[in-house]
C-alpha cells in the first residue's frame, strides 16, 4: 500500500496514477493526467485541449502566460509515448476558437504534426469551440465516434448509455481532515462518463453545479485526480463551492 502525499487523502493499492473503472461492459482506465484509456481496443481519449486560450485572452487585453499550448502538448506527447494508443480521440474544444490555429508558434505546429503523423487514427471530435477542426495539422474530423459499445462526443447527451463525453471540465471538492480538497476529476454512472479538461487553463466545474443536473444517475462517483493519482469518492462525500 503506497501512502498519499495529500494530507487527508486516503492511501491507494497498487499503481494509484490510474483507476479502472466499467463503463456499458467496457473495461478503462482513468489516468491521472485526465486522460481516459481503453486498453482493450487501444483508444487513449481526452477532452478539451482548449489550446492557444492563453492567447485569445491576450487578445482581449486579459494577459497569461503564453505557454499553455506547449505546455498541454508536452503533456499529451509523454502520454501518447507511455502509453502507444493507436487511437487518440480528442473529445471536442480542443482549439479555444476557430483561429487558434493560426497564432500557434511554429514548433507547436510542427509538435502538433508529429504527434498525430504518429498515432494510427487521430479523431477531432467537434466541439461547441472548435466546430470544424483546423486543416492542415494532421487527424481527421467527426461530429461523434461509436466504436463498440461506447459512443465518444464532445456533450453529454440526457439519457444516453454507453457516451464518453467532456465540455463541462468536471471538478469535485470535499472535506477531509479538516481540509478542503479540489481539483479535477472524471464523473460517472456506470452507464455514461464525463472526462476532466486535459488543457493547461482550462479548471473546473463543480460536479454538483445545476450544469450537471439530469445527466447522471444518483449514486454517481468520481474519479478525482490529485498530484499524479487518482482517487474515487461516492457523490454522497462531495460538497457544493463556497459562495463567493
């Protein structure tokens, strides 16, 4: 048994950077980088890049850092070698707004290219930000993916079974210890799933927001990813944000 590096996280058995989980009969991992694996047919997904946000902020006069692009690519291209998918599905808003495109540096394009050149079947799932995918940089694009029993799309669907989806960035907080924990997480019901923002500045969005109302059975769990592992708690442990 490994201990936690969180005070008042409890410890976890075994490699406690990932979590398997059933989803519709198909077996996955939820990986602590926010990715979302299915060893069986070889699919590493994520969801919401939102790569070149920091720019699009610059550009309405709200300046951050201008690194998020290649700091998320730096992320995806350790995973993708870890883990050699041959399948990476990017679950829509993967490009903050239809220009991104055009003011990513140079060597991030050229990043971009090389990790999609080296994956068998790289799929731009169309998002709310990102409509029709940037041409040029390599993939192919689709308004949803079916593969077996599961259904990949950018929103979570009401009444759906068997979706994988992002577009609300799932966040989960509770107390423990005395302390307020939270961060990131994957959200599910054993029939659908919601995966956490994979983007550099993407945050969260608290589970129990009204956002989520509708979309998840009662008894749902998280999958909360916190310093390189993951950590699963019913909803019954979570708590709202405080009012601002």
């Amino acid at each position: 048994m490994s201990a936690s590096s969180q005070p008042g996280l409890p410890a976890c058995r075994g490699d406690d950077s990932r979590s398997a989980l059933a989803l519709h009969g198909a077996a996955l991992l939820a990986d602590a980088s926010g990715a979302l694996l299915w060893p069986a047919n070889g699919v590493l997904a994520v969801a919401d890049l939102h790569l070149e946000k920091g720019s699009a902020f610059a550009a309405r006069g709200r300046m951050l850092p201008p690194y998020d692009t290649r700091a998320t690519l730096e992320r995806l291209a350790a995973l993708i070698a870890r883990e050699r998918p041959a399948r990476v599905l990017c679950l829509g808003d993967s490009f903050h707004d239809r220009r991104a495109a055009e003011r990513m540096d140079p060597a991030d394009v050229e990043r971009l290219r090389g990790l999609t050149a080296a994956v068998a079947d790289w799929v731009w799932i169309s998002g709310n930000h990102d409509p029709e995918p940037p041409q040029g940089l390599g993939g192919r694009a689709a308004a949803e993916l079916s593969i077996g029993p599961l259904t990949f799309r950018h929103e979570a669907k009401p009444g759906a079974v068997g979706e994988l989806s992002g577009h609300l960035h799932p966040a989960a907080a509770l107390a423990l210890g005395g302390r307020r924990v939270r961060d990131r997480c994957f959200v599910h019901d054993g029939s659908r799933l919601i995966l956490p923002a994979f983007g550099s500045f993407t945050g969260g969005l608290n589970v129990l927001d009204r956002a989520f109302d509708g979309l998840l059975a009662p008894g749902f769990e998280v999958l909360m990813t916190v310093r390189s592992r993951v950590y699963r708690f019913p909803c019954a442990r979570l708590s709202p944000d405080r009012a601002r």
